[in-house]
C-alpha cells in the first residue's frame, strides 16, 4: 500500500527566521574591540620588549580599557545567551 497520497499528520512548523542585525551588530563591534584590545597590546609589549636604547613608557586609558571591554563582554555575553537558546 503507497502513503504517497496520504495527508502529512505532522504540522509543518515555519522555517526560523535567520540572526536579527542587532546581534551581527553586537558581534560587529566585539570582534572590533576585541581585534583593537589584542592589536593595542601587541604594539606596547613589542615596543617594550624590543626597545633596549630607548625607554619606552606608556599609559593605559581607563575609558578606553571600559569601552572596549564592554564592547567585547556585550558579544560574549549576546553569543552565549543565544547559544543557550538553541
């Protein structure tokens, strides 16, 4: 006996709809400050490290260090509430 005529018993359930901006956004700006925290960094140590003739000093910007820190706690905190979702 075919069931290829037969009703489908299962309701079908509406595709989901894809990632809303705000969260490409959040992850946007997280990988933006995250690329600039880790770049920032980089260039300091480099040049302390690699600076023997000169001194080298430098001076570490608290509202920098809290806007990019939040920038990249936000797209952490966005990624693994969403991933709970799932």
């Amino acid at each position: 006996m075919s069931r290829e005529g037969a009703p489908n018993s299962q309701s079908k359930r509406e595709p989901a709809a894809g990632t809303p901006i705000w969260v490409w956004v959040v992850y946007v700006f997280g990988i933006l400050a995250a690329a600039i925290f880790a770049f920032s960094l980089l260039f300091t140590l480099g040049a302390v490290l690699l600076s023997d003739d000169v001194e080298a000093t430098y001076d570490i910007s608290t509202p920098a260090i809290v806007l990019w820190g939040g920038l990249i706690l936000a797209a952490v905190v966005t990624w693994d509430v969403r991933r709970r979702q799932r």
